[in-house]
C-alpha cells in the first residue's frame, strides 16, 4: 500500500498542479514566456489563499466584533506576489514549481506592474495598515477606487519631467476578483423636494439625479501565516446603461456613448490635476463617489443581517477616515440613514457621531480641502442642504460655549464666510466624528495647538496621537531577505510579528562576527541599488562609497532643494581641488511632482542639470555622483531601502506630518540625517542623538523666525551658502538656458519664504560634515546601523495599529473577546454627542 504524502508534498503538488493547470487551459501556452509564468504563478497562490478567504468572512459573521471600514482615496499596495507568498510561507513550493521552467522567482516577480492605486505616503501608509490588520486577526475592510489609470509614469526629457499615462491594468490584474452582488448606484446632479406623508413627517427627495453604477473588485489581504484573509474592497465606475442605442443609429455616435464615459471618468484617473475648474469637479466627484459607495455597501450588509433596526449599528462598526478626502462621508450617512432607511435627524446622528473616526495627515492649511458652494450645489444638492444642517445645529453649540464671540462662529463654521463660500471638509470631519487623531506626536501637537486649536478648546476628548508605522513584512522581510535571514539565524521568526524583539540586537555591536556579515548584507543590498540606478538613469553607483539617499514627493517642504544646495557645495570644493574631509557618496534623489505644480517640475529639472554637470566631470567621479531616478514607486523602494546608508528627512519643521520612508530606512539599517520635525522626534528618542544626524531649526523657531525673516542675512553670515548661490545664480547649472532657475534663487530669497532652506543650510552642511567623519570609520558606522534596525520596534504599523484598536476602535480580536477599554469609551461616545 502506498505511503500516504505529507501535507507539505501535498502542498506543492497542489500548487504544481494549479501552475501547470494555467498555463496549459487558461493561457494556452506550449512555450510560454516570462509574463505568462507571472500569470499562471499569481493565479495559483491566489488559489492557495481562497478557502482562507472564504473561511475569514464566515469567522467575521460569527461573532458580534466590531467591524472597521477603511476609507481610503489611496492604496499604495506595491507588487502582490511577493508579499503573499511570504505571508502564505509558500516560497519553498514556488521555487520549486518554478524550477521546471527554468525560472526563478525574483525574475518573474518583475513583470508584475504596481498597481497604480496611490500617490506617496499616505496610500502606502493605508497599504501597510491594511497589512497589520490581516495580521494581528482584526476583522476590517479597506474601501478605495479602483483606478484606471495610475497617477502617470514619469520620464525625464532633458532634465524635465514629462508625464505619460500609468496604465497599470493593461494586461489585467490577477489579484482581483469582481463581485457584482455588491455593486451600488451613486447619485450627481439634480434637485431636491419635500413632500409629507399621511402621518404628517417631512421627506426629503432628490430628484431628476444622473446615476453611476459603482462595480466592485476585491483584492485578498493576507496575514502572516495566520489564516485571515482581509479585502480591500475597490470601486470602479460604470454607466447605468452602456450607451443610448437609438441615438447610435440614429448618427449621434458621440452623443450616444457621452454619458458612458462620463461616467467611467470619475475612476480613470488617480487624481486629476485640480487647477481647472473641471478637475476641481472630478475631484470631489472622486470622493463622493467612494463615499458613497461604501457607505451603501455597509449599511446593506448590516440590513440583511439585521433588518432595519440600527440600534445595534454604532456598536458594531467603526468608520475610519484616511484624511479629508472622504469626509463627505460625514453628510452621506446621514442621507442614507435619514432618506433611505427613514431615522429621524436626531437618531441618524447618534449613530453617525459615534463611528466616524478622521485621522488628520497635514499641517498645510492649503492641503485641507475646501470645494465651492456653488460646485456642491450643482453635484450634491442633497448632500450640501444636510451639511447646512449640520452646521447650524453646530454652530448653535458653539454660540453656547462662547456667548456673543463671533470671531469662533467665523473660525469654526463648516461653511466659509465671505463672497466665494466654500465647504471646509476638515471641519464637517471634526465635526461628525468621535475621534481625530494626529500622526506624530509633534503633529497633533501642532494640530491641538495650531491649526484646531478652538475645536480642540471646545471638545480635548476627540483628539488623540497614533503615530505611523510601516509592516516589517514588506519592509524587512520581504524586501531586505539578507538580512531578515541573518536576523531569523540569531533571534528566530518572532521579530516579523514582533518588531519590538529587535531591541535584542543591540547586544551584537561587540560581536565582530555579526557587524561583518551586516557589512557584507549593506554592501550586498548597495550592489542591487547600483544596477537599479544604471538601468534607469545610466549612472554609475560604485557600492564602496556612501548612498545617499532622498525619495519621496517632490515638493518644497520636503526640501530636494536643500539637499541639491548641499551637492553644489561639494561639487564646488572638489572642482576646487578642496577634498579634504569628504567621504565619497552616491546622492540618489527620487520621486514625482505634480503636473500642476511649476515650482516642484523645476527643483527636478535643477536636480537632473546638477547630476549631469557632477557626473560628466573626471575631477568630480571620485568623489560625488549623483542620479534622479525616473517612476519611483513602491517597487523601487523595496530596492532602494535596504541598500541606503543615509535617509535625508529634511523637511522644514513643523511641516511634515510625520513621515514613514524615514521608519523604512532606518528599520534596515540607514542613518537619519533630518530635523526634528513628524516622527523624525520620536525616531531620535528611540535611537538616540548619538546614533542620529541632527540639524536644523525646530517647530517653534521656525515660528518665531517667521515674523522677521531676512534671508540675505543669513547669505552674508555664510561664505560657503554666498558661493553656492553664486554658482547657481551665474547659470553654470543652466548654460544653455539662461535664468531658468532664477525662480528657485528668489524664492530662496524671499522674505515670505515659508520653508526658511537658507536658515538651515550652514547645520546642514555641519551636519553632513558629522556624516562624513562618521562614515569614514565602518566599525564604527556598523555599530550606529545596527542600533538603529534594533531600536525600530516601536515603528512597525502593527504597534499603530494595536492602537487604533485599543483607543479608537475598540474591536474585539477574532474569538471574540473585547478590549478591555470597550465599555469606558463607549459610554463616552454615547455621551459626546457633539
């Protein structure tokens, strides 16, 4: 009788079996290339995941826990197939699936494109919550659009930044599954009535409404090998019917097909440059649209298990806001409730106050959107009349808390005073919602102080701090597995759900033997790093010299501008014969602008000249080079990030958030070189000055210098800032484009200059001569690399997202059991009514 197989023969057959399945009947391929092994091998592990999948949504329907929707314009999710054959602990069996093909993993896991659902930090912050969620057994369900189109592909034509579509789903996306039995109508346009009833109660209607279907698309969401399978629920928007037939035949082919791609419009594009009146529109289309949507979706799903009674509701969902973008959600359950299922205002309140949550993400006034009355008149009659309401009965709150101060009723209103007035989405936010939270400890600082200082007077029990973290799933395990698997040889697996487990290496400085193979990993991970900047920019990187490294958005607060300030010096000094004291460094610089935005397209263009004149110069090789990688995305950050030395976070304080590409690097093992400004504080308190590159005004001196900000005063305090200045103004970075960058120079200039880069240039510069001394002693720069991985514990979104649970959420774990402080803040919501 034949031995039975174990279940791991058992396992690989299965997955053998699925692989050779696809590519033999779904694909048809005899001879079948790279892409059609990415196919068949994503379609299989999708399989390994479906009992998972359907076994999690049985167990969410099993206990009464209570749900979480996270309501997300972005999702920065990154390659799939990497990280669910991690979190299904399947490389084994993909590896050797593979191998009959004579292909390896790493090879075909790059031609999956990244799917185009975000922009920068804040999608890829909801990518790695969603992650923690799934691990740590939480019953939550991310809500986003299902994008079209990415927000471009970036190319670079002589230094400028050109902009081409990002059709991510050309060849489709395997990763998701259409569920149509969840599709929902949203409503634009039209016009609103009343009538009353036989029992004499006022019903509100909205009339002669354009309708969009809203299609829904899942994507699976592992845990690490613990069974859960999240979803991450996308919408994509279609017309109600295809195109109007009898106008087709009739000769009116535009015409007939208009309102189609009308409707296909709102989910084409992540979002649509706003600088026209048109884009301002399907912006708030975009939001509405998911709002909307989703909102739909949930109070469906509770009325077919519990009919119309929403007594129970508040107690068994929460709704997360991930930033402005969908606060309109806010005015939209409150129509739902009221004009759909009937509650009264004061009962569609209750219910609406106690699960909305809104994290805030900026400290921008400019960033916190505001839409014109007139606009949302036209689009959201309905939805604007309940946001009136809203406000009033607010307002009416605050006339009590302030008798007779009309400069709070101005302050505070969601709606603008003035000629132009505008929808203050950030307030109906506040608002409608039990909790607002901050990111960083500085940043809800600065929110409680500044920026809502009087909702904060008028209500300090909303406002909370949960500080971003990021999944040492992708950004450790999967993307460093060098040395993840030196990490697993000395401590076990225990670090991937544990981060904390890190602070253990700290005792390894003093073994010769484990700095040497972390030497020998960094190094390793800089060679990836080199041939990632020769295939995509034609530049050299020599690994023996330190990488220096900036990706992330292009904007002004971000200052690229100081650090390409910081290149110009050193060209200078080295094409002056001046060396000593500098460490050889590789300057990498990374990330979009947006198509809007001039100032930001010319920092690239300065970026792209100055790393042409440092590259093209013998004298200069030795000593700097410097490349501005074209497309930065999630993808080429898992590259970048283990193989940087140094992380420049060098944002104007007060400015940034907080920040998550500075937790990526330091978790593998880069030095911070920042000021203290986002998480940039607590990184420093967690890793220690010594172990950390400071420099800079902070927060509060950046606020007391503004009242009396001359930047010429600073020019003729510094040689090296007069002669920095001086190369760039003279057009040597510009020969053939005479005053092109003459708009950087007088925004550096200026008075009025909000990031005050010339006040932090010379402790820029000192502190990047502490960079250099450091770096020239690797002993001793190993020990500094090392601390920082081990004292990243407390940066894992696991431990952000423990908090959200405990202190916001409240949800109970998977068997059911609640948090300990459930009751208390619950009894709190009840009586906050706001």
């Amino acid at each position: 009788m034949p031995r039975a197989k174990s279940n791991k023969s058992a396992h690989v057959d299965s997955l053998k079996n699925s692989f050779d399945h696809y590519i033999r009947y779904s694909l048809s391929r005899d001879k079948p290339q790279e892409r059609d092994l990415y196919q068949a091998l994503a379609l299989s592990v999708r399989e390994q995941l479906m009992d998972k999948w359907r076994d999690t949504r049985i167990r969410n329907n099993q206990f009464s826990t209570r749900k979480v929707a996270y309501l997300s314009l972005e999702f920065l999710m990154g390659r799939a197939l990497g990280n669910a054959i991690l979190n299904l602990n399947l490389k084994p069996e993909v590896e050797q699936t593979l191998l009959n093909y004579s292909a390896e993993l790493e090879q075909i896991a790059e031609q999956e494109q990244d799917a185009g659902l975000g922009n920068g930090g804040l999608g890829r912050l909801a990518a790695c919550f969603l992650d923690s969620c799934a691990c740590l057994d939480m019953p939550v369900l991310g809500y986003g659009i299902r994008y079209e189109y990415g927000m471009f592909t970036q190319q670079f034509c002589e230094g400028h930044q050109i902009e081409q579509p990002d059709r991510w789903l050309r060849d489709g996306n395997p990763w998701e599954i259409k569920v149509p039995h969840h599709n929902q109508l949203v409503r634009f346009g039209g016009r609103t009535d009343t009538y009353t009833d036989e029992q004499g109660r006022l019903h509100h209607q909205w009339l002669d409404s354009e309708e969009v279907l809203a299609v829904a698309f899942d994507l699976p969401i592992p845990g690490y090998q613990n069974g859960r399978i999240n979803t991450l629920r996308l919408w994509k928007a279609e017309a109600t019917d295809e195109f109007d037939l009898s106008q087709f035949n009739q000769g009116g082919y535009s015409e007939a097909v208009a309102a189609k791609n009308q409707a296909e419009q709102i989910t084409m594009v992540l979002y649509p440059n706003d600088s026209s009146e048109n884009g301002k529109e399907l912006r708030l289309r975009q939001q509405y649209f998911l709002s909307s949507a989703s909102l739909q979706d949930m109070l469906a799903s509770f009325v077919s298990s519990h009919g119309a009674d929403f007594d129970a509701f508040a107690a068994n969902h929460v709704i997360q806001l991930n930033d402005t973008h969908p606060s309109v959600s806010v005015a939209e359950m409150m129509r739902l409730l009221m004009d759909v299922y009937e509650q009264g205002w004061d009962e569609a309140w209750a219910i609406t106050h106690r699960v909305m949550a809104y994290t805030n993400h900026t400290l921008l006034p400019e960033a916190l959107e505001c839409w014109p009355v007139e606009l949302f008149e036209r689009l959201l009659p309905r939805v604007l009349e309940i946001i009136y309401e809203i406000n009033a009965r607010f307002l009416e709150q605050v006339a009590h808390h302030w008798p007779g101060d009309g400069s709070k009723l101005a302050e505070l209103s969601i709606i603008s005073d003035g000629p132009h007035k505008q929808v203050r989405m950030a307030h109906l936010a506040i608002v409608g919602s039990f909790s607002v939270n901050g990111v960083a400890k500085l940043h809800t600082e600065l929110l409680t102080n500044g920026l809502f200082k009087t909702f904060y007077e008028l209500w300090p029990q909303r406002f909370n701090n949960k500080t971003n973290g990021v999944t040492p799933r992708r950004w450790l395990a999967n993307a460093n597995p060098r040395l993840a698997k030196l990490l697993t040889e000395r401590m076990g697996e225990g670090w991937i759900t544990d981060l904390s487990q890190l602070n253990a290496i700290s005792a390894y400085t003093s073994d010769s033997d484990f700095c040497h193979h972390w030497r020998e990993i960094k190094h390793s991970n800089k060679k990836a790093v080199a041939r990632l900047v020769e295939a995509r920019c034609g530049v050299e990187f020599d690994p023996s010299m330190m990488f220096d490294v900036q990706v992330k958005r292009i904007h002004e607060y971000k200052r690229q501008l100081l650090n390409i300030l910081h290149v110009i010096h050193l060209y200078r000094r080295i094409t002056q014969g001046d060396t000593q004291g500098i460490t050889p460094r590789c300057v990498l610089i990374g990330g979009k602008a947006a198509p809007g935005y001039t100032m930001a397209k010319l920092i690239l263009k300065l970026a792209n000249n100055v790393a042409y004149m440092v590259n093209s110069d013998p004298r200069v090789r030795p000593w700097l080079r410097m490349a501005v990688l074209p497309d930065y995305n999630v993808s080429a950050m898992e590259v970048i990030c283990p193989g940087t030395d140094l992380s420049e976070q060098i944002s104007t304080a007060g400015k940034e958030a907080s920040g998550t590409g500075n937790m990526k690097f330091m978790m593998n093992g880069a030095l911070t070189i920042g000021t203290l400004d986002g998480a940039n504080i607590e990184i420093l308190d967690a890793v220690g000055e010594e172990n950390f590159f400071l420099f800079g005004l902070n927060a509060h001196q950046v606020h007391q210098t503004r009242t009396n900000y001359h930047p010429h005063h600073y020019v003729e305090r510094s040689d090296n800032l007069r002669q920095v200045l001086s190369l760039l103004e003279s057009g040597h970075f510009s020969l053939l484009e005479p005053g092109l960058f003459q708009p950087i120079l007088d925004a550096l200039l200026s008075p009025t200059d909000p990031w005050m880069t010339v006040a932090d240039f010379d402790a820029y510069l000192c502190a990047q001569e502490q960079v250099d001394h450091a770096y020239a002693n690797q002993d001793h720069w190993t020990r500094m690399s090392i601390r920082n991985t081990a004292a990243s514990g407390r940066f894992s979104s696991d431990v952000t997202i423990s908090n959200y649970r405990d202190e916001i959420w409240h949800c109970a774990d998977a068997t059911g059991s609640s948090t300990s402080s459930t009751s208390n803040s619950h009894k709190e919501q009840v009586n906050d009514k706001g």
